[in-house]
C-alpha cells in the first residue's frame, strides 16, 4: 500500500534538523567551567556578568555550558546554520601559564593549543582543540579563546565561589568580550560561515 501524503508529510518533517538558538546569531559566547570548583567557574561568572549589563549587541548569544561544551560544539559541527563567531570563556592553569599572575586575562591562541586531547588540555572542562580547530577549518567560524589564569582550584572537595584575584578579573573579561564580539558585528556578515558538509552516497 503506498503512503499517504499525510505520511510523507511527516517523513519530510522528521528529516529537517532542528536549528538551535544559539546557532542562528552572529556570536556565540560560551562560559565553560564548573562553579562547584572554585576559580574553576570563572566562564559561567563571566556568562552571569554579561547578562546583568545592558547594551549587548542583539546578535550575540550567551550559554553557560558548564562542564558540557563539547556537546554544544558538536551541535554546531553538524547543524546547518552555525554562528560566524564563539567566543570560548575559560579558567587556564598549570605550565601553559607559568609566570603570569592569577586573575590575569589572556586571549589564546588556537594555533599554539596543537591537536590535544582534552585529558591533556590544560583548560578545565574545555573541548579538545582539535574540535575547535575543525570547528575553523569546515565551518568557517572564528574561534577566540579568553581564559583567566586560576588561583585555586580544589582537587577532592567541591568548594564555590571564585578567589580575589579571579573574581577581580570577571567584569575584565566582560568587557573584552564586548569588545571583541562588537568588533566583528561591526563588518558586514562576511559569507566564511560554510554550511554543513553534505553526506555522498553512490546510490542514485
């Protein structure tokens, strides 16, 4: 029996994917870390900073991800519309920081990460950089990385809240990623952003 048009009806929905909402504006701000852990939550404080002001431009969409950014980047690897920025709010310590101050706010540079896994990343809970890298390559989006080098960060026991010196930094890293994220609405959509690889198939 062939199916009726209400059957193929249903069919095409099912086969749209659904476009989440922070795929559809220009910038995308994730706050990565875990507030259970001291200056570990540092990008969902800055996330909170962010939404408290006023004035952020329309197009820029912010997400406390906590500790479950490689999900979300996944999501936007796959999906069909994709920001044509994220900018990635984390906490950074051990030897890639080694005599910068805590609280201090650094912009990091992809390329320097190499291909690590995130076992060996030395953010907290961020995704592996070669997600991020690929995130660049075929999809076309900027990758900026703000990190706040940590002060202490708690190994067995959950502990909240952030240390002076980082807490000092939070409205820091506000503002440069207000500055970044105007810098890049105030070009004109450049057209980078690819959409999603189409899968080949050698049926006809």
């Amino acid at each position: 029996m062939p199916p009726s048009k209400n059957d193929i009806g249903k069919k095409k929905v099912q086969e749209v994917e659904p476009v989440f909402d922070y795929c559809k504006r220009r910038v995308l701000v994730l706050g990565v870390g875990n507030r259970l852990f001291g200056d570990d939550g540092f990008g969902p404080a800055v996330i909170e900073e962010l939404q408290r002001r006023n004035g952020l431009p329309r197009d820029v969409y912010l997400l406390d991800v906590g500790t479950s950014a490689r999900g979300i980047l996944f999501n936007i690897l796959l999906t069909e519309v994709v920001p044509e920025t994220l900018i990635i709010v984390d906490s950074i310590g051990g030897e890639r920081v080694k005599g910068k101050m805590p609280g201090a706010v650094l912009e990091v540079d992809l390329d320097a990460l190499g291909a690590e896994k995130s076992d060996d990343f030395q953010f907290h809970f961020v995704p592996t950089s070669n997600m991020l890298v690929d995130l660049r390559k075929r999809r076309g989006i900027v990758i900026v990385i703000i990190a706040c080098v940590v002060k202490d960060i708690p190994q067995e026991q959950m502990r909240m809240g952030l240390s002076d010196p980082v807490a000092k930094a939070v409205p820091v890293a506000a503002d440069l990623v207000i500055e970044k994220a105007k810098a890049f609405l105030g070009t004109p959509r450049n057209g980078k952003a690819k959409k999603k690889p189409r899968s080949t198939s050698k049926g006809h």
